[in-house]
C-alpha cells in the first residue's frame, strides 16, 4: 500500500489506497459531502469521488457518459478494443452486450439456485469452527471469513479447494495490487488467466456438473461463448465473489465483536438476522466500484476529462444523511433501508444472493458456536484499503 | 391496496421478495414480481408499504385503495 506519497489533502490529492482511507474512510467521505461533494485527484491519471448518495446514483444509472470497460482504479486503463465486452464480462461491459452477458449469469446466481448451497456451506462453516479447537482468542477473518466464500465459489466454478491460496493470491493481486508497476500488474493478470485456461482445457476434455462445464455448452446469439470470454467471466466470479463476501463477515463480526447489546440481541432474537444484516451491509458496505469517463464533459460543473476514473463508493452513499436517518447509527431493526451496498442499476451485483446466504449462514453459525465475543485487542484489527474494506485481521476473545 | 413490480426498473436486489414474501416473489433470474394481480389484504398493507421504501430503484408502485 505504500507506493504512494500519503495524502495530506483529500479535496484535491486523495488516494483510496492510503493507509488513513483503509483505516477508517468514513470521515473522510463525511467532510467531502459537506465541503466538495465531488473531490478530483490527479493520481492515477485522473479520478472523481462522488460522496452523496444522489450523484452516487446518477451515474451507476449513467451508462452513455461512464463506462464500465474498467472497474478497478490501477495506472492501467485496459484497451479501448476490449469494449463493450471489457475484461470481464459482464461487469466490464456496457450496453446493449452487457445484457445477454448478465442474462447468462443471473438464472445460476438466483434465490432458487443459491438455496441449494446453503447446506453444504453451514456445513463447511461449522468445519471452520471445530478446526479453531478450544483456544480462546482467534482470528475471525483468517481463520474464519476468509475461508468461507472461496470453498463456496470453487465448489460452484468447478476448481480445486485446495487451491485457496492460489486464488487469494490472485484476488489479493487484482485489487490491492493496484498501485503495482504496470509489468507486475500484467504478470499478475497473466498468471491468472493462464491458470484458468488449464482448469478451462481441463473441462473442455473431461465435462462435468459445475459452472465452467455450463459456461463452455452455454450459447449467446445462438453460437457457443467463445472459450476466451469464459476464462474471463470465470475470472470475474473468481474476483467479484471472494474479497467482497469475505470484507462482509468479517466487518459484520466486528460489529457485532464491539457492540454487546447488537449482538445480545440477535442472539435472542435470530429471526432478526434478515433484517439486522441489510444494516451491517448499509454501514459497512465493503465494495467501491469505478467507470471511466467517456467523453471530455462537464458534468454537474466538473470538468472531466475523457478516461478519467470515477470512483462509486457504495459505502459513503450509505452513509448520506439526506438518504439514512441517523446513518452513522447502525440500528439493527431499522426497517427503511434502502442502502446500495450491492450496487445500483443495471450492474447490481449478480452474486448478490450467493454473497448474502453466505453472510447469514456464517452469522447464525458463528452467534451459534460463540454466544458471547469481544474483540481481543481493537488496536490490532487491520482492514484492508482499495475498493474492497473489510477487517483481514480481526482478533476475536470467544466465549467470554 | 395493490402493488406492482415495475419490471424495466428492477435489477433483482430482491428485497421485496425478502422483505414481503406472501406479496412478491423471484423469478428465474432473480428479479421480483407481484404475487398474483397485486393486490394486499389488509393486515399486510403496512409490510407492502416497508417493501416499497426499502426498493434500491425505487420500482415498485403501490396504488392505495380509494
């Protein structure tokens, strides 16, 4: 993270990579909604931060203007020739293709197809905690979060869980990585796409029942995807499914870590989980997306410039109060809650069900196994920066 | 009362089939519907209108009854 001189001036120098962002971006967006609700940076070639939940809105709905073609903030812009498809259908893609390339993805990701995961990921979830033995302090997202959202997502795609590691390296690469030389970032993506081609040749000679096999027999226009367009929406689902939902548990057991009374409650009352849980992803809503602009413009008075970055912080649109009552509050029954942590528009996060099962699954096993927990020591909890936030170290006391 | 998914606004977040299942439903790709021709009963009126509020794109439309 610290290949960048630190900030000393968000309005005008913000670097959503810096350590101060990562460690709590809160009042950094809150003093920007206040005082430049739309603050510009010269780093990384140009970027826009939009904090109010309106402009948030306007352009995730904005699709002519902002494109999608990429949706990391790095020093590298990937080709023009890549759009409208992009890296990694669809989430790189705009209209009119990116429809079909989500139609694609959405029946596999629905409420219907997700249940069916459930019992196998309780069951892994609960593999997790007997492995933490009877010590009384462990780490919630090493040695808990983080595991949870790889098993489900190689199980589903159809790759080795062996290969945690691995693909945490990749992930880990894809969006931290982001202020790397441009010829280790490259190395990287090639890394990856190259270990996905074998598992790929691998399932093109021997099908079998996951979601590689579907992707490789599935059809769009009435032709047969073209292999290279798999690999990349594999890469995606890989990417997209794992950081995310793993920055979720973990934030939302640190919440609960910190605050008795959330989680005496939910303790006494689990049917509230549902509810409790769209507060923990309104408050703590681990992803930022990006676009690139499109065309020089003037938008809303600021003058942005063809391929400049626009940061979507999800996150701080949560946070607006001309959205949230009280949206520094985290109310665990609050019923009006009309919070963008997934996203607004026609990109909404495909994985959204998968990513919320998750989330309720590991809660209720965890509240189930540890009743009662507190954060072992509150200044050793680390998160990570970039667009995905969420807790990487969080020591937890169990069974206090 | 009668509610209604407007089907070129939704994305499929799904909160209204989470927040009010005997009122809306999934579809096989995940976006909501009304269950039926819309229309609430009386003691679910007040969860139809929570659906409604907590609608990311605001694609549900609830017609009160006159």
């Amino acid at each position: 993270m610290a290949e960048h001189p630190p900030v000393t001036d968000w309005r005008t120098d913000f670097d959503h990579t810096d350590d101060v962002w990562a460690a709590d971006p809160y009042p950094i967006w809150d003093e920007l909604r206040e005082q430049c609700p739309v603050a510009h940076s010269e780093r990384y070639g140009g970027v826009w931060l939009p904090t109010r939940y309106d402009d948030i809105a306007a352009i995730a709905y904005d699709t002519e203007r902002f494109t999608s073609r990429s949706i990391i903030v790095s020093e590298f812009r990937p080709p023009r020739m890549l759009a409208p498809e992009g890296i990694a259908p669809p989430i790189s893609s705009d209209p009119p293709v990116h429809k079909e390339a989500r139609r694609l993805l959405l029946p596999i990701f629905s409420p219907q197809a997700i249940d069916k995961l459930e019992p196998s990921t309780r069951a892994y979830c609960q593999e997790l905690i007997k492995a933490m033995g009877d010590r009384d302090v462990v780490d919630a997202a090493a040695e808990y979060a983080q595991h949870i959202p790889v098993r489900v997502i190689a199980n589903m795609l159809g790759l080795p869980e062996e290969d945690a590691d691995v693909f945490r390296g990749f992930v880990n690469h894809v969006l931290e990585g982001v202020s790397l030389p441009l010829e280790k970032r490259a190395e990287g993506m090639i890394n990856l796409f190259g270990y996905l081609q074998g598992h790929m040749e691998d399932h093109m000679a021997n099908p079998r029942d996951d979601l590689i096999t579907f992707l490789l027999e599935s059809e769009m226009d009435g032709k047969k995807l073209d292999p290279f367009q798999v690999v990349r929406t594999i890469a995606l689902l890989l990417i997209a499914g794992i950081d995310t939902t793993w920055s979720a548990i973990g934030a939302s057991i640190w919440h609960l870590a910190g605050n008795a009374a959330d989680r005496q409650r939910l303790v006494a009352e689990p049917d509230l989980l549902p509810v409790a849980m769209e507060e923990l992803l309104r408050a703590y809503a681990p992803v930022t997306m990006a676009r690139l602009v499109r065309e020089d413009m003037d938008w809303n008075g600021c003058p942005m410039k063809a391929e400049e970055w626009v940061l979507l912080p999800f996150p701080s649109a949560n946070r607006d109060p001309a959205a949230f009552e009280d949206p520094d509050k985290v109310i665990i029954d609050r019923e009006v809650n009309r919070h963008a942590a997934f996203g607004l528009g026609i990109h909404r996060c495909a994985g959204s069900h998968l990513a919320r099962m998750e989330l309720r699954v590991a809660l209720e096993v965890w509240l189930e196994a540890f009743p009662a927990f507190e954060l072992a020591d509150p200044d050793a909890v680390r998160w990570s920066g970039g667009q995905v936030r969420g807790p990487r170290v969080l020591p937890v006391k169990i069974n206090v | 009362m009668r509610v209604a998914v407007d089907v070129e606004r939704c994305e499929g977040h799904g909160r209204c089939y989470m927040t009010a299942p005997e009122l809306f439903e999934a579809d096989d790709i995940g976006n909501g519907r009304e269950r039926g021709d819309g229309t609430v009963p009386p003691d679910l009126e007040r969860k139809a209108r929570v659906a409604v509020a907590n609608c990311p794109e605001r694609a549900i439309t609830c017609e009160e009854a006159n």
